[in-house]
C-alpha cells in the first residue's frame, strides 16, 4: 500500500504481478491467511491496488494489458486484512536502495527519481 511513485521498477511490477496471483489464489480456495495476519493484504483493496500500479507503470513507459481477473463472489464480501503503509514503507526502506533513494528524491523535489533497479540492496 505504499505510494506507488515511490517504488523503484522492480518492486512496481513485482506488486503488481502479487495482485494478479493474490486473486488467482484466492479464487482458487488456497489460504492467505499468513499474508492477511501478517498485514501484508488487504483483499478489499486489490483491484483498487492493481489500477493504481497500472497506472503508474503506464507513466513510466511500460505497457499494461493485464486486466484483473474478478474475485469470486464469496470473496467479495466485506473488509479482509489491514496494511500498515508506515511498517511497510520502513521495510522497503531497509530493503531496497532505488526505492530509499527515489523516496528521498521525490519527497525532497531534489533530482530525478531513480527508477531501474537492476538488484536491491
């Protein structure tokens, strides 16, 4: 749940690909229960979650012709999940280099972002 425009390429089109398998899981009956525990899914949210990534990979150059698939219809129903963007947007922090950099260059309006992570660090 991270701003999008904060995460470098790499991580972009990695969440982006999570929505898509989080649905086919879902749909499929497997439990998400760890990732919903874990505070790492908010069901509710992923198709609002996927059409904002979409849209920023689109700003960014790539082509997006992946729609959603639907949630089954038992799936639908109600608030599933909490994601702490503060923890989350820490952990990436930590984690990746391009996002901690292009973090502090879009919030200081300092240089361009850095988009293409080739690995994290």
């Amino acid at each position: 749940m991270v701003k999008p425009w904060f995460l470098c390429d790499r991580h972009l089109l990695g969440e982006h690909v999570e929505c898509h398998m989080f649905v086919g899981t879902i749909n499929a009956g497997i439990s998400v229960k760890g990732y919903l525990e874990g505070g790492l899914l908010e069901i509710h949210n992923l198709k609002r979650r996927h059409d904002v990534l979409a849209r920023e990979m689109k700003k960014r150059g790539f082509r997006h012709v992946s729609p959603l698939l639907r949630l089954k219809k038992r799936y639908q129903a109600g608030r599933a999940g909490s994601v702490s963007v503060k923890a989350n947007m820490a952990e990436l922090r930590r984690r990746c280099g391009f996002c901690s950099r292009r973090q502090d260059a879009l919030k200081t309006g300092r240089g361009q972002a850095d988009n293409r992570a080739r690995r994290c660090n």
